[in-house]
C-alpha cells in the first residue's frame, strides 16, 4: 500500500516515496515531503544539471551544488536552468 503526504512541491496530497532518497536530515525532510512525481522530476532536473554544467558526480564541488541545488529546488525558489541551456523539442 502506498504511503501518501502533503507534496511541498505541488501542494497536494500525493503518493510518497518508499524510502530515504539521501543521507541526513535532507533525505528525511525529501521523504517527508516530496513526492514520487516530484522526485522524478528532480532526478531528470539533476541530469540535465550533470550534462549541462559537465559535472563529477565523484567531484565533491559537484556534489555540494546538486545538494544545494536540491534543497533550493524542493523547499527554496526552485532551482534555474544552466545559461544557454535550451530544452529539447518533445
């Protein structure tokens, strides 16, 4: 059965993850609050980062910006899009 809460990215109840996506209390706040629609959408949001910006997931740099960058996105203004990047035509 899933587990549903209170979706701080789209205000709404929806179906919640299944477990801790991330270390700490920021996992534990990602798990209490963001949804499996909303994580999804922030891991393509991560990639497009990743590719854009030509970042190490090993770098420990990269690391702390896709974790700022996260927090921002969930629970700050959002995240940006890199300069330049222009989103694929669907």
């Amino acid at each position: 059965m899933s587990r549903l809460i209170h979706c701080v990215r789209y205000g709404a109840d929806q179906e919640g993850l299944a477990r801790i996506p991330y270390p700490g209390e920021l996992g534990q706040r990602i798990y209490d609050q963001v949804s499996q629609r909303a994580w999804g959408e922030w891991l393509a949001h991560q990639t497009m980062l990743i590719n854009e910006n030509r970042l190490s997931p090993v770098d420990p740099k990269a690391r702390s910006f896709l974790r700022e960058e996260m927090e921002t996105y969930f629970f700050g203004e959002g995240s940006i899009q890199p300069p330049g990047f222009v989103a694929p035509e669907a």
